[in-house]
C-alpha cells in the first residue's frame, strides 16, 4: 500500500500542514518543521542551531534524561537537524507501544 499525500492546507500565519495516510508498518512517526534555520540567524548567528538543542535540555513536564527515556520506552528515537532554510525535529515510536498521543515529545509540543 502506498502513501498517499493530502494536498497542503495553509493555517494561520502562513503555516503548512501536510498529512499522509496511514500505511502499515512497525513504526509511527512525527515531525516538527520551522521554517527557521540558518539563514534566518540574522544579526545572531548560531541561534537556529541552539533552538534546536533547547529542545533536548527537556521540558516542564519531562527533563532531558526522562525525554530519553521515555523515547526509548516507545521503541523509537528522537532527533533533530537544522538546515539553511529549517529546524527539524523528527521523533518515530513502535506502532505496538505508542497510542497516537504519546509521543515522545508531546509535552513539548
């Protein structure tokens, strides 16, 4: 079975979503995208870069150690990439493990 791409809806302030169907398959997977990489550092360069690691210091609800923890408590694994154009944060859970709302940045989001 083959994924099948919704056309984008644009939100509010210009945001994209972009959903794909759901297909078979051991893992589930969320990814955060803003448009806010590199390029957009302006007069602070670097600071792309370290908004994306802030992201793995931990939150109110989970500090760094337990968001480690709990990723693998879901089979799955979290990352993060800054490009010229965007910030990513990819995070995949075991389909087996993780109801829909329990990513492992959740709380983050």
């Amino acid at each position: 079975m083959r994924a099948r791409l919704r056309e984008p809806r644009r939100l509010k302030y210009g945001a994209l979503t972009v959903l794909h169907d759901p297909v078979p398959g051991p893992l589930t997977a969320i990814a955060l995208v803003v448009r806010a990489g590199s390029r957009f550092d302006g007069a602070h360069p670097g600071i792309a870069h370290m908004t994306e690691h802030m992201l793995f210091q931990g939150t109110r609800a989970l500090d760094q150690v337990a968001l480690n923890r709990r990723a693998a408590e879901l089979g799955g694994e979290h990352d993060a990439d800054t490009g010229y154009e965007d910030v990513c944060w990819p995070s995949s859970a075991s389909r087996a493990r993780c109801p829909p709302s329990a990513s492992p940045r959740s709380s983050a989001w």
